[in-house]
C-alpha cells in the first residue's frame, strides 16, 4: 500500500450537498486509482467481491465523508464511477 | 502405431498461457517426443483471448495444430474458451473453469466435459497469476492417472527446477497445487 | 449505498454523465491504464464547451493509446503507424469547423510519426494532439521508445537504453507549436484546463500527458504496479509557471519532470490562411492562370 | 450520378495539366503532395487552380504524410487527390492499404518514371504497373487506369474520381514522364458525368460504417461534421468497425472489399480494340506505349497480315474475360509491347492455353516505334 | 565459400528466435528494425546477442531508416539484416529498389500478419507474397525464401544471407505469425557454409563498383574504410557509378541486375517434391500452409490416388522450370492451397497449356488442415 | 600570367591541391552555386587532417545537393531522399573508425528526412551533417521548402508561402545535436573552422550552410543572380559569439539571420556506447540468455 | 496525302528549348495542325541535354517522335546533340551550331547539313538567354522559303504576341534575328 | 554590378611571398564569385573570350597585387582556381 494517499487537490467544503458514488462493478478494473486519490478514503477494493472477470472491484466503504470533489470519477479509467450530486436544500423542500 | 497427444491450452492475455505450453513442450522434449506449440493471440492489451496448441508425437509432426481433434481442451477464460473451443470433438476431455466460463456445456456439445475451480483456486491461494502453472501441474496429474501419455514427474521436475530462481519456488508451489487440485476433483466427481 | 448493491448497476443504468459519449466496449486497456482516463477528460471538456459529435473528429494511431479513438462517439479514425497527424490535418483543411483532437503515443507520435509531428507544429495546423507517454512502445511488448531514459531495461534494450530521449516540450517548441504543455496523466483538474486550452487555441497545440505503462515499463524496471508506478512519478513532478520550453527537464534518474504549460502563442493557423489564399487567387483572371503554366 | 456543365473548349497542354485540370473538373477540392519529377507540374497547377475553386492545396513533408491526409480530407467529405512518381508510390504503399481497408475514396496519380531507385527521374517508364497492384501488404483489389494521350490525362482522371466515389477505394491513374510532359490538344466536353460516393443509408442511431446494403457492396459513407458517429481503423473490422481478430472476420471482410471490385470488373475494364474479328495475331499495348501500334497495325493490314490490336485503358483489376474473348474469337497469338521487364505480359500468359503469347517486353525509357514494332511482328507472323 | 564449425546442438525455441539465431550463425553482424507484431521477437533476440558477438543492434525510428541503415552497414562491411511484417514491409519499399541498385547485401525477414492495412496484427497470413515481389518501383528481380518449419527459419535464414552475399542483392525471408511464435525443435548442425561477397577483382585504381568480370553477372564490391573509393548511386548509372540519363544505360544496368538472379534461378530455386513420377494431381503449397499437405497427399495416395506434392521453399524467382516439368511428368492438374486470395496461383496459372490449376485460396489467418484440404481434394479428383 | 595563357590548363595540369580528392566531371552544379564551395571545403578539411578516402564516407540524399556525394573521391553513397541519416548511421555503427559526412539540401534532411535528423541527434551518433540551406526544392524546380520564409514565391505557392519555416538551429538543439553552427557558404574560413570542429566532435554535429538557390529561389523572389544574392544575403548577417539556439533568428523578411556555433557539448557518442554495451553484454553467460529469451 | 512536319530542337538544360516548342505548337495549332510536342530532358541542375520532338500534321497523330525520321534537326548544344542526334535520315535537314559543337559531320552523315552560328549571335546581340527563339525565327524562315509546310507569319505573330508583356518585345526581337541569320546565312552558303 | 565588393576578411601582408592565380577557363562557368569577393579585384570576367561551353571566363587583370588570401580559391565552386606561392627569398635563393 501506498505512503502518501493525498493529491494536492484539496475538495471544496459544501455542507448543501450530497454525494453518492456510483460504481459499475461489473466494469470495474478494480485498480485503485479512485481510492488512491480520494483525499477522503471512501473507496476500497473488495477483498473478496470479484466480477465476472475474476476482477476484485472498488466498493464504497464511508460514502456519507465523500466531499464530492470528483477527482475519482475523473480519474477512473473504465468510466465505471460516477458522483451523483444532489443539493440537500431541494430534496428537503420536494420531500 | 504412433503416440501421439494434442492438447490446447485457453485463456486471455496475461494468464501466461503460452508460457504453460511452452512449459509443457520442454518437459515432453526431454521425455524424448517430437513436439510443437503454436499460439493464437491477440494484442497484448487487457487481456485478449489467447490459446496454444501443444502437440506430442513420437514421429515428426507435420501439422501442429488441433483440427477438432484435441485430445485435452482446458480453458481458464472466457473470450479464450470461445475462440478456442472449435477443436473439441468427442473423445476431447474438456476441463473448463468452474467460475470464469459462462454455458460452455451448451457451446460443447462434444466429448467430455469437466468443470474445475482453477482461476478461483489459483485466487485463494494469493497467487491468481499462477493459474497457468496450476493447469500444468493438473493436466500431468491427469495425464499420470488418465492419459495416452504419462510424461513422467521427472521431467517435469527437470524442467521446474530449472527456471530462474526468483519464479521457481511458486511455479512448485502452483504445480502442486494444480495436482492437489485434480485428485480433489476426481474424487469429488467420480 | 452499500458494496453489495452495487454489483448490479449496469452501465447505461449508472447514469455516468458522458456515456453517450463514449463506447465502453473499446475500452480495452490493461486496468489502471491512464489511458481510459485521459479519454473521458477530453470527452469531459467536448461536454462542458457543449461541442457535440458533429463538432469533432478524434484521430489516432496504432498502439495502446492509438485504440484510444474508437472509445469516442464521434467521427473516430484508427489511421496507421505514425500518421495520425497527416490524415487530422486532411480533416481539418477539408473542414475547418471541425475541432481535431489527436491522441496517441509516444511511439506513435515521435518515433515513427516525428516528421509529421514538427511539420504539423511549423505549419501551426490546427489540431490539437495529445500524446500520452508511457516512456515505452506499449502495444508491441514494451521496446525502447524515444522517450524511454537513460538505463532503462526494455525488451529491446536488455542491457539498458543509450539513447537519450527526446524532450518532447522542448521538441513541441522548437518545431513551432502555439501551445505545449505537460501534465501527469492523474492530475485531472489541471490537464481538462490545459484541453479547453486546446480546444479553444487558433494554431497547432501539443499536450505530453505523462502516463509510464506499468505493464511494460514499469514491471521491466521495477517501478511497481499501476499505483505504486504513478505515486513513484509523483514525487518526482514539479509545477512551473512561465518556465522556458528548452529547460522542461524530464529526468526519471535525476527524479524531476517538470510540468506546466510552456508556450502559449496567438498565431494565426494554417487553415485561416489557406482561406486568405482562396481570397488572393480567386482576384486573379483563371485562364491568365492556365496560359501561365503552359 | 450527376450531369456537371462546363465551358467547351480545346485547349493545348501538358499531360500533367490536363490530368489537374480533370481533377478540378471531376469535383476535387483537396489536393496534397510532394514534389517528384515527372510529376511535379500536377502539384503546381493544383497550387494555382485550387484555391480559385475555393478548394485546398496543400504541399505535405512527404508522401507518407500526402496520400494519408487525403483520406482525411476524404472521410471530412471533398474528393481528394495526389500525386507522385515510382519513389513518393512506394512511400504511398503503407498507407494505400489503409484507404482500402477504411473504403475512403481517393485518386493517385502515378507518373512512372525509370526505375529502380531513383533511376531515371526524367525519363518515362511503365515498371511500375506490379507496384500499383500489390505494393501494400495484404489481399485487396485496386483499380488502376492508363492512358494514352493527353485528352485520356484528362478524361480518365475524370474516371479515376468516379469509380474511387463509386467503389470507395483509391484509384490509381498509371501514366508516365512523357505523357505528363507532353503537349496535345485536350477538347474539355460541356457535359460531364460525375459520381458522388453513396451517402448513408440509414439514420445515424442504426448507421453501420461497414454495412453493405447493396449488391454492389459498398457501404454508404458517413462523413466527419455530419450527425454521424462512426469508427474507422485499419484493424480488420466487422460491419460496425469494431476491430475483429478471428479468421472468420478477416475473411468476411476481405473478401467484400475484394468482391466489390471484382464483380463490378465489366464496369470498370476499359479499352480501345481495333480487328479483333478476324485477328490472327494481337498486339497489346497500353499507355504511352501503345502510340506506336496504330501504326503498325495498319502496315501490317495493307500488307495482309490479320493483325488486330488491344489497347488497355484500365490494367487492373486484369481483364480476364477480354483475354477469353480474344481466345474465343480465334486469335493464336498475343504480342504484349511493355516498357518494361515484362509485367503485364505475365498475366496475358494465364491465358497461354488460349493462345500462344509473346512479348516485346524491354526496360527503356523510350515508347517503342512503329518501324521497331513492326520489324518484331514479322518475326512472328 | 567458407565452411564454418558450430556447437552441433538441439534447442526448442520458436521460429522467430530461430530466425535470428540463423543470422548469428551467417554471421550477421548488424540488425536494424523497428518492433511490429509478430516479429518483434527477432529484434528482441538480436538486441540480447549481438553485443555478444560484438554485432551492433540498432532499434530505429521507423522501417524507413531500419532499411536504409542496413544497406549503410552492408557497405561498411557487415553483414546486415532487418525484420519486420507487412506494414513495416511496404514502408521498406522504396528503399528495397535502392539496396537492388546499389547491389547491397542485405536480408530483410517479413513475418507476415494479417493484412491489409493494420488488419490482424498477432494472425498469421500469406498475403504479401506479392509484395515481397513488387512492392518497389522499377524492373528488378528479388528473392525471397519461404520456410515451413521453426528448422527452416534457421536453415532459410542462412540461406537468405548466402544468396544475398554471392548475388549481392536484398534476399527476403517470408514466413508468418504462426512460424515466427511457434515452438520446434532446430537442430544446429556444426558445419555450416557460408557465402561471402566477392572482393574488388582489380586494385583501387582500376576499380569500377559496377563492372561485372565473371558469368554471374556480380561486380566485386569494395566497402567503406579500404583503400578503395567508389560512388554508388540509385540513379541510373554506366559501371563507374556515373549518372546516365539515357535509355540505352536503363536497358544494359536494368538488364544485368535482372540477369543476375534470373540466370541463378536453378542456384536460388528450392522446392520439396514428393510423388511427382506419377502424380495425376500435384498440389502446390508453401510456408506454413503447406504443414497440413503431407498427411493428405500420404490418406489420398493410401486411397489409390495419384496425388504428388511439392512445397515451394523459394517463392521469388518464380520457379518456371518447375512448372514445366510438372507439366512433363505428366500431372494433369495443379491445386495451389494459399492462406490468400489467390497470389502464387497467378503464376501458376501461366502454366495452364501445360496443366489445369484450381486453388484453394482463402484470406484466412489459419493454415488449411489436412481435413479441410482432403476434402477439396476430393472434389477435384 | 596572362589572361590567354589559361585556355590550355588542362584541370590535372592546373595542380589544383584538391584535385586528386575529387570527381570533377560530377560537379554539375549551376554557375555561381555554392555547392562546389561547400565540397570543397570540407575537402580541405579532410585534407588538412590528414585523412585520406579510407578513414571517411561521404552520404547524400537527393537534390542538388545530393549530386554533392559523388564529387567525393571516397566511399561515397547517394541513397534515396531523405535517407542519408540512417544509412550513414548504418556505416558509423559497422565501421566507427570512419568519419561520415551527409552532405544534403534542406527538403531532403529537413522535409522527407526530417525525423531522421531528429533522431540521429537525440541519438547522438557521431555523424557529421551538413545541409544546404537554399530555401526552396531546387532539384525538382523550385517547390516550397519547409525552409521557405513566409510569403515566398515558389512553384507550389504562387500566391505566397504561408508556412512558417523550421529554423534549422533550433531545431537541431532541441533534438539533442552536440554541436551546431550555422554559416553563409561564402564564409569560407568560418566554414572550415566549424567543419574541424564537426570532425573532431565525438557526437552529432550539425552546420546549416546559407546558400539560397538564385535559380529557383532567387529568380522567383527577384534576388538577382548568383552574385547579387549573395551581396543581398551578406548584408542580413549577423555573426554572434555564446548565443542560443533558440534566438538564432533567421528571418529574410526582417533581413536578420544570426550565424555562428550555437552548441557545443562535450557528449559519448552512439557508438562509443554500443561498444560499452558488448562488454556488459560479454560478461553474461550466453546459454543462459537463449534460455531466458525462449 | 497527309501535310506532316516532324522536327527536333535539341540543346541543354537552362536553354528554353521546352518552351521553343511549346511556341512552335502553339503557332502551329493557331495555323489549324494537329500537334503533338514531347521532351526529353534530364534535371535542371548546370545544363544536363535536352531535346523536344515537335509533330504537326494535318489528320491526328498517333506516334508522337521522331523516329530517325526527323525532316529538320535543329541543335544548340554539344551534349544535346549528342543525344539527340539519333533523328536523323537522308532527307533530314540539320542546323547545327557552328561554336557549341564539334564533330557533328562525323557523327551525323546523313543527310542535309548546315552549320549555323546561332549562340554566337545571340550571344553578340546580349540575349544569350534568346537563342532558343532566334531558333524558332531562323526556323520560320526557313520553312517559308524552302519547307514542306509554311505556317504564315501571322500565326507567328498572334503568338509572340500573346507572351507575358515582360518577355514580348526580346522574343519578338530575337525572332527576327533568327529570320535575319537565315537570310545571311542562305546567302552565304547558296 | 554589386556595389560593395570587399569581404571582411583581410588578407595578411606578407612581403616574402609570390602569388600566381591559376585558371582553368575549361572548368571555369564564369559565376563571378572569386572577383566579387577578391578584397583586391584581381580578377575579371573575360568580355569577350568564352571557353568551349559558351561560358565567358575568369581572368587575372592584376596578379601582382594579389594578397594571397586564398579567398577565391576556397570560394571557386568548380575547383577551377588555385593560388600558386612561392618564397620569394627560395627563389631568389635557387637562382
Ligand atoms: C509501420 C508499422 N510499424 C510498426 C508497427 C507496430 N507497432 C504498433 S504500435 C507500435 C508502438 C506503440 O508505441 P506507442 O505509440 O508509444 O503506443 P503505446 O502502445 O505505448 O500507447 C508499434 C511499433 C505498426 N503497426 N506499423
Ligand atoms: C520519395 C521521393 N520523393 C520525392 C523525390 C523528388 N525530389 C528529389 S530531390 C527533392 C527535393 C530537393 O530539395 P533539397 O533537398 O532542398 O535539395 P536541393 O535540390 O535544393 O539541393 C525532391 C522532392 C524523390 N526523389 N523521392
Ligand atoms: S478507478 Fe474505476 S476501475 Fe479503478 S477501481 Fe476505481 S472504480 Fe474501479
Ligand atoms: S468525490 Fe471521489 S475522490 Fe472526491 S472525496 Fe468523494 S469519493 Fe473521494
Ligand atoms: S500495456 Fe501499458 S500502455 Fe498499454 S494498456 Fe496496458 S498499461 Fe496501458
Ligand atoms: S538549381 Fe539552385 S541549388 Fe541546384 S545547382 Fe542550381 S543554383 Fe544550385
Ligand atoms: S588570393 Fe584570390 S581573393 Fe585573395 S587577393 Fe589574391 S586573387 Fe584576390
Ligand atoms: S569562382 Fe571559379 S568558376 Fe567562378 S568565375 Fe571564378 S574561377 Fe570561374
Ligand atoms: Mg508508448
Ligand atoms: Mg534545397
């Protein structure tokens, strides 16, 4: 496992949002780069969940910490990962 | 007549199943048969389907292909079985991942068919990249107990113990386990 | 959400914002390949600047990063070996509307492709090429490319590389490009900026995205695997502001790669030009023309 | 199809010219190239005339770079050309099998010069003839056209736009140094036909770049800046352009992109006959070199000799059914008169078991004289 | 000639390696490439044993400069050799027409892969075979050996390097994906002869690099770093090297490089034969895809038919004389089985007043099994 | 000696010391063009170290300035067009005791063989180039080279050069060239200086000799003949001492061109390191190496 | 009977030699032949030989050379007479340069020969460039005078005068000089 | 005719020599360039002779100002030119 887990991209504080991460474990390549540059360790890789291909995949481990700052879904190369972001405000007033 | 074997090898890239055939053909050269190994591969890019062909006679080989008359089929992926698996016919004894392949009963068809554990057993052992040698150390289990041809532990010994240094010890270790792996199975299904 | 929900989430129903951009079953990269992420940060920035695939054409070559284009939805051209830069440049002058992204190898782009590289930047055609180096020739098993470093043990180089690489920021400069920049393939945020740059850039623009292939290079010279090998590369990245192209170290031995963007130049492009040439002729008498070159 | 009007006129030109000018005149917009004597005049003229048709010219680093980036500009929808000399073709014969294998269509224009190597670069030659059949690697089939005067420099480049449009496939113009040079009166028509490649035929959700619908087997193309999306790679594909890697899919595939030329071989083999009726000796010729055998034909007919001549205007795909006709119509010999080593003499001899066959076959650089060609014919009358 | 001792050994290994273990054995000294699926592992190869037999191994910036850097060492006195597949082949092209002119030795190794274009990188095909004959501008003849076995990539490659030292001409060896990868065992035999080029027969003064003393037509060739000075050109040139324009220098230089190696065509032809005395039906393969030939021939001969065979071990000269003895011998019909669309027919077919030709020729990546072709076989009977 | 006295010197009565070093009757060149200079001067050089025509080889393309080759009495090559690089590469690495000269024109090293020059210099193989810069296709009549300056007429641009042309210096700098230096080819004395230089540097060198073609080039842009070109070329001259490669400015437009040595480096040459390869190479046992490449 | 003309220009490089024919066909195509004009040339660099065959007839011509069958030979230069010379036939008539070549008798002898000071003139009258059109003068008057064909001087004029205006009034000049040198030179010889 | 003539390189003063300039008019084109940058115009094109080639030729008006700079021999582009030295001391010495 890696020392330094940190990018210098520090994710903006938003106490109106919410974030849920999305994973496509059939997808999945299960190669860690979403965890190894979340500044929030809220990805893991399964140790004993594996895909079709045999693939040990990312499952979400604290979602609720996520600080929504993207650099997982930008940096998935298998565009299985996917941050949905919805304002707290509005699911308030829709409820 | 001649003794002749015809085995092929299946999976997808970065499995070393050339590597296993390559294996393979050393120990049945040293046994003294005339072989050939020849490989379908695709580019070398996540794992594209791949499979060699291993021939052992005791006279010159002409031809060095299976031409639906495989004697051993083993397959440890998918994409690799599909392409593969033209060259089973009925007396093909076909050892199909248990966990990787998907209806490879309804693609068959022919001969027999066995479904064995390797990939997931290769997995629990921490050593998934080995599933190669596993197979080998399976398929001379069951070429000891079943085949046309036994090759004989020495050989395969002779050729295990002369790789280089920092593979050997795991490459035993998965050819055991690859043994210990079959005798389970042919209890478990016989 | 928890682990096990997820197993079932197919990729249309995800949802991902730019999967009707892209075509997933392409994706054929070995996993952790920064290669899939530098398509979706380029199909990102397509999105965000609204351009729709009637608005691009993304052309590659052959190797690992030369599958790239058949990822894109869009009008995507897997050319041969070297000459994604000629057949972007037929594009762009038979359509000048068109945005034409290149994406690449290092292999692709400047060991076999290098002549088309620097006469495509002197001629300041607009296309914007990415390059993505992998320090390795990927596709083919992992030989010496003119960008693999001093040292390094490759299929082809089994004693170790005496070549010296070529400096692609530097080469990108001195050969004319507009815009050439450098950013390591994870630093997401500051390659999508560098991209709306390129995109937006009236000349030919250059982006090296650093992404050392762990499968080829990085097993052959013990780097680690795909994590290990980008925390390694990491370490040795320094950003620069305003830094001269000709001093963009890129030393692997040394631990220092200097990244930033280098030249940033408002220069009119090859296919305005070509315009203003129509312009000129079209003043001229056609049958004065003709008897001229008899 | 499409009717295109033009101004009649008789204008007096080089051959090279008037192989630019019918481009312009068969709807070309882009042309680039590298500089090759006995070519370089094309380029020239293209620099001048294109941007008076709003069109783009464009010198290019080297061939390599000039033929691939026609396939751009064809695939970015203008019709496209190139042209070069037997050295820019060989650096061309990578890249040509691209063009087959993405159906782009697009003319090349070939002014054979001596060989090999450099050779004579001045000088007229027809040893190229086997290069542009099979100087890439790979099975494919190719359509090649010859001509013979200044007039067919223009109206088969005019041809070469229209079968490449139709066919989707680069189509070579096969001429050489001395009729690229030379100074005849070209009648430029008023009506011309023009082809315009086949669009897609479906909308852009169902559209397959590879999928023929019709018997001719060319797909409809799609073009980059439309509403299409499409993939197109050299890799064998299947009819979506996803690269395929069984054997079942290189013979799909390759045998469509051959067929497609096959089969529509009737429509594309052209050439002038002269006697065939009643011809006991034929004598087959083509290009520049075939000037001199009008000639000699005559003398021989006023002499009593039933000599009849074939003059091929396309050389490939080879006009089978030509040679079994002429086996069929009685003729015992065939004399094919190349400048060169002896090319398309080879494949005349397929149909030795339909006539005996001979050959004035000799690698100068000058086109054979009738009094040349004819002292060689009475050898064998 | 000189007769070289080895260490008399067996070894398993693949075609490729073997390949390249046959140039160390001809004593080449220099390899120059540029990695292609699949015969990279050549280069691979060569860049590991070379600095140990104080060869140079170059990897270059593209075939174009892999070529060209071979005919450089050739002149420098090495022994040369490059390796590639068809898409590096066809960039090799212009160059090959230079290494004829300059009458360089060298031996260029094609690993053909699925074509056209990038087509099936990692499958095997025969499909250049044209290429390999035509692929350069010009008038020139070539040769180019096809093994079958991982055996006669070594024997082959030994070969090529031979025949192109004593006719001092590019020699090609053409095998394909499946040989280069496959596995066999090669049997190193410890006396090995080898050719080497002919020395300058005249001291410096009087030397003329392209003045052919002897029968064989081959100039003696003096290298850099001698004390001999010469200009070679690709241009078209008179025996001192000089530039000649004119058509008569075209036909005497063009004419002795063809000469050369047609007059050597018994020396270079090489063939296995099986069967032929009373053979009704010949079939005709080579390389690879004649692997499956023998077991049929032996089922159809154990079935009473008159089958022969023959395995085409050099594919360029085109053996002509073959041919009309099979036409001799008798056999009334030639079946040509190619992993093609039909290229090596073609020439057979010129022979179709001796005997009937039909072909099994499919642009397939996998050789014919014997089943499959004893089925064809069948048919034709 | 008077004036008609010189009819009757025959060229070998003359005495000329360089004589014996070269092929007269192959100097085809225009009158006034400075081709015949440059030969000559590096055949002084050559004669002056002491070298005769065993210890050199001398590689063109083709051209004008390809045709130089055969003016050599030497082992002398004239290749294929844009291919001299790689086959003097070829002959250095079998033969590194020789000193090999490519002597070519600009379209040849710098259009078609442009990645050759790139890679030979990053490479650092100890072969000398010398290009003849006469700024346009002279051989072929007249088309624009990559060193045309903008707004040039040629054959291929009749309404005016809209391509920015490499300058040659930068460029060689910028792909690793260890020694470069550019000159007008009537400065003799500073040509030979610098050739020296070039035979003695133990890497790639490179000189950029101005010598604008008055046929082609010169007629077209109404420079006047030979000598009036070159009198317009000499006023635009700069010489300059320690500058950078990347400000060698060469602009006809402006009517600066910066000459001088602009690299210089002390840098192991290609063969030089392949040598030290054999050696590590020699130390491994051979069986084992069969064995680990099967 | 067919009206025919087949004449060959031949001198070197940098001589205009293409474009004398190229003028020659352009007259006689005003004058209603048809024309065919071919070159033989070798690349420009110092004046390499060069010639160019120019047909007219009156019915459309197929074989577009001379084929020792030249009625006029006109040569300028040593090295492109050379070459060029192979033309010629008994009934040939060649005007061959008085200064620039030597031996022409030797090698020719054949036919009707005239040696002609051409350079020379034109280098006296300072237009040394010229002397390809002083050909085409000299020429005019000799086929006026004594040819099979007589193409009028109007379409000699139409011509000279449709040149780039930069170039009309030194062409025109040197046209007449070559009629003038014919005129001379009839008289000096008959 | 150009206006300035004088290159900047000086030719040494050097009193003990001789210089003959030798020519061959065959080889010579007549391109001009050994008399336009001869700092001491010691040649000229001949106006009225020309070699076999038509070309007028390069001669000597003044040989005995020559300043044996060697400038236009290492300029003369057809190797047609070659300054001959002589000690003036040696040959006096000889005689
Ligand atoms: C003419 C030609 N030569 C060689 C090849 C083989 N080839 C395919 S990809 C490649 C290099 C790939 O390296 P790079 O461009 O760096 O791409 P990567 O795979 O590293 O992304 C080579 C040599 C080819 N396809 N065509
Ligand atoms: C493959 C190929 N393409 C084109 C040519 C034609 N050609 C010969 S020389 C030349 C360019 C010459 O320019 P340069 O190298 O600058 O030499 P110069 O004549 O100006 O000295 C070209 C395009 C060729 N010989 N081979
Ligand atoms: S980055 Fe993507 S592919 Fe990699 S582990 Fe994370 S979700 Fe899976
Ligand atoms: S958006 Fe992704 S990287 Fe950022 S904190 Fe959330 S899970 Fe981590
Ligand atoms: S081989 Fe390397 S570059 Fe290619 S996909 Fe795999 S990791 Fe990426
Ligand atoms: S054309 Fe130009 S470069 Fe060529 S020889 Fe003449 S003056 Fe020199
Ligand atoms: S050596 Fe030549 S240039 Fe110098 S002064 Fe004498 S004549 Fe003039
Ligand atoms: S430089 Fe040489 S060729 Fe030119 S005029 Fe002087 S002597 Fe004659
Ligand atoms: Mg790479
Ligand atoms: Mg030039």
């Amino acid at each position: 496992m890696l020392k330094s887990k940190r990018t210098p991209i520090l994710p903006p504080p938003s106490p109106e949002k919410k974030y849920e991460i999305l994973i496509d474990s059939e997808q999945c390549d299960g190669c860690e780069l979403c965890l190894t540059f979340c500044p929030k360790d809220i990805i893991e890789i399964s140790e004993d969940k594996f895909n079709s291909r045999m693939l040990h995949y990312a499952i979400v481990i604290k979602p609720e910490e996520c600080a929504g700052c993207r650099q997982c879904e930008r940096l998935c190369p298998t565009v299985s990962l996917y941050i949905l972001e919805t304002e707290i405000k509005e699911v308030i007033n829709n409820e | 007549m001649n003794e002749k074997l015809k085995i092929r090898f299946s999976g997808r890239g970065g499995q070393g199943i050339k590597f296993l055939g390559s294996v393979l053909v050393r120990v049945a050269m040293a046994a003294n048969y005339y072989v050939t190994l020849t490989v379908d591969y695709t580019p070398s890019v996540r794992g594209g389907p791949i499979f060699c062909d291993v021939i052992l006679d005791s006279a010159p080989i002409s031809y060095p292909f299976c031409d639906k008359d495989a004697d051993i089929f083993i397959a440890i992926d998918q994409k690799g079985f599909e392409r593969a698996s033209e060259c089973i016919y009925e007396k093909t004894v076909s050892f199909i991942d248990e966990h990787t392949i998907a209806n490879a009963e309804e693609i068959i068809q022919k001969g027999k068919i066995h479904r064995v554990p390797i990939t997931r057993r290769a997995d629990e052992n921490k050593m998934p990249k080995s599933a190669n040698i596993l197979c080998l150390g399976f398929l001379s289990q069951y070429l000891k107990e079943n085949g046309k041809i036994d090759l004989k532990e020495k050989y395969y010994d002779q050729v295990l113990n002369s790789m280089p240094e920092r593979f050997r010890a795991i490459n035993i270790q998965s050819y055991q386990l690859g043994q210990v792996l079959y005798k389970e199975y042919v209890n478990k299904s016989q | 959400m928890s682990p096990s929900d997820q197993i079932s989430i197919p990729p249309e129903a995800l949802g991902h914002p730019l999967i009707d951009m892209l075509n997933l079953h392409r994706f054929i990269f070995c996993p952790g390949c920064l290669i899939g992420t530098v398509i979706t940060s380029i199909t990102s920035c397509l999105k965000e600047r609204g351009l729709t695939s009637k608005d691009y054409a993304i052309v590659s070559g052959i190797g690992c990063t030369g599958r790239s284009s058949g990822c894109f939805k869009a009008p995507a051209f897997h050319t041969t070996h070297g000459r994604a830069i000629p057949f972007a440049t037929g594009i762009k002058l038979a359509n000048p509307k068109l945005k034409v992204i290149v994406l690449s190898g290092d292999g692709d782009l400047f060991a076999i492709g290098g002549n088309h590289f620097i006469h495509a930047a002197r001629r300041n055609a607009e296309i914007t090429v990415l390059c993505i180096n992998n320090n390795i020739y990927g596709m083919t098993g992992g030989q010496v490319a003119p960008t693999s470093q001093i040292g390094d043990i490759t299929s082809t180089t089994p004693y170790g590389n005496v070549e010296p690489p070529f400096n692609l920021v530097s080469l990108a400069a001195a050969a004319g490009a507009t815009y050439v920049a450098r950013w390591p393939g994870y630093d997401t945020l500051r390659l999508q900026k560098s991209i709306f740059k390129c995109i937006d850039n009236q000349g030919f623009s250059f982006i090296e995205v650093l992404a050392p292939c762990f499968v080829q290079y990085g097993s052959k010279n013990r780097l680690g695997d795909a994590v290990e090998m980008l925390e390694w590369l990491k370490k040795q990245v320094r950003i620069k502001v305003d830094w001269p192209p000709h001093q963009a170290t890129f030393d692997f031995k040394k631990g220092i790669i200097i990244c930033g963007e280098f030249v940033e130049e408002e220069q009119e492009g090859f296919s305005k030009k070509i315009e203003q040439l129509r312009i000129k002729a079209q003043n001229k008498k056609i049958d004065k023309l003709i008897k001229d070159s008899e | 199809m499409s009717k295109a009007r033009f101004q009649e006129k008789r204008i007096l030109t080089t051959g090279n010219y008037a192989c630019a000018e019918g481009a312009i005149t068969a709807g070309c917009l882009y042309f680039a190239g590298y500089p090759i004597t006995p070519s370089s005049e094309i380029a020239a003229y293209m620099s001048r005339r294109l941007p008076q048709v709003n069109g783009t010219f464009i010198q290019m680093e080297d061939e390599l770079a000039s033929i691939t980036s026609c396939f751009g500009a064809s695939y970015a929808g203008m019709k496209a050309m190139t042209a070069t000399s037997g050295p820019g073709f060989s650096l061309m014969a990578e890249s040509i099998g691209l063009g087959v294998m993405l159906e782009a269509p697009a003319v090349i224009v070939t002014i054979m010069r001596g060989g090999p190597s450099t050779g004579q670069p001045t000088n007229a030659s027809q040893s190229d003839v086997y290069q542009t059949r099979y100087a890439s690697h790979g099975d494919y089939e190719i359509i090649v056209l010859a001509p013979s005067t200044v007039q067919e420099m223009y109206d088969l480049t005019i041809r070469a736009f229209n079968l490449s449009e139709k066919y989707r496939i680069p189509v070579i113009v096969a001429s050489d140094g001395i009729l690229g040079q030379m100074m005849e009166v070209v009648n430029i028509h008023s009506n011309i036909e023009l082809v315009e490649r086949k669009k897609p035929q479906v909308p852009p959700e169902k559209y397959k770049p590879f999928e023929a619908f019709d018997d001719d087997l060319v797909p409809g193309m799609a073009i980059a800046g439309t509403n299409y999306s499409f993939y197109v790679t050299g890799l064998t594909h299947d009819i979506e352009g996803n690269p395929e890697m069984t054997p079942e899919a290189a013979e799909v595939l390759i045998k469509r992109l051959c067929e497609k030329i096959r089969k529509a071989r009737p429509q594309i083999n052209d050439w002038e006959e002269k006697h065939l009726d009643d011809a006991n000796i034929v004598i087959l010729a083509y290009g520049i070199n075939a000037r001199g055998v009008p000639e000699v034909v005559e003398q021989a007919r006023q002499k009593g000799y039933k000599v009849g001549l074939v003059r091929l205007k396309s050389l490939w795909p080879f006009p089978d059914e030509l040679m079994e006709r002429i086996g069929q119509m009685g003729a015992s010999k065939v004399i094919v008169c190349e400048m060169n080593n002896g090319m398309i003499i080879r494949e005349v001899q397929r149909f030795r078991h339909l006539f005996m066959v001979s050959g004035i076959t000799i690698p100068t650089t000058i086109p054979f004289s009738p009094k040349f060609i004819y002292e060689k014919l009475m050898k064998e009358v």
